[in-house]
C-alpha cells in the first residue's frame, strides 16, 4: 500500500549552513535515496485552511510504508539528518495511502 512522508517545517530556518550542507548531501546521495521516492510536493505556496500554517511542506511518495521507513533509516539519509536537525525545527511522519 502507498505510504507518504511529511515533513512540516514548523518555524523558518535557524542555521542557513547547516541547511545548505542537508540539501548538499541529500543532492549527492540523489541516485541512492531518490530510486525508492517521488517528490510530490517540496516548499510549495502554502494556504492554511484550519490552524497555524507550517513554514514549509515536503510530501515523499512510497511504494510501501516499510519503503519508506527504510528510506529515512539509510544511511545515506541517516548521514544527512543531524544537518536538518540543526538547521530548523521540523515534524516528520509517514501515513500509509488508501
């Protein structure tokens, strides 16, 4: 079953650097991390219909929820992580599709 990543940015970037070194590595390991998700929606306009708008929004397509559990545990993206960590304030979870 289909599983989606979301990832809310909940204030605006804290560190530009370390954000900057996330984005590099995440470019670098591309051809590793991008062969198991599709990018649907990366830091697009933003219009909040109930509640306090996000900073910013990112949603990753799956083929499965276990797909994408092992995307984020990679160690491709394990070595990222600590640079978004730093970076900015974020929320992160996986719901399985219909």
């Amino acid at each position: 079953m289909t599983a989606y990543m979301i990832l809310t940015r909940e204030q605006p970037v804290r560190d530009e650097a370390e954000m900057a070194e996330y984005a590099r590595k995440n470019r670098e390991n591309a051809p590793v991390l991008g062969k198991t998700m599709v990018p649907l929606a990366v830091y697009g306009r933003i219009e909040a219909l109930e509640g306090g708008a996000p900073d910013g929004v990112v949603i990753l397509k799956f083929e499965t929820l276990d797909a994408a559990r092992a995307w984020y545990d990679s160690p491709e993206y394990q070595d990222a992580l600590p640079h978004r960590l730093r970076g900015a304030d974020y929320r992160a979870i996986i719901v399985e599709g219909l």
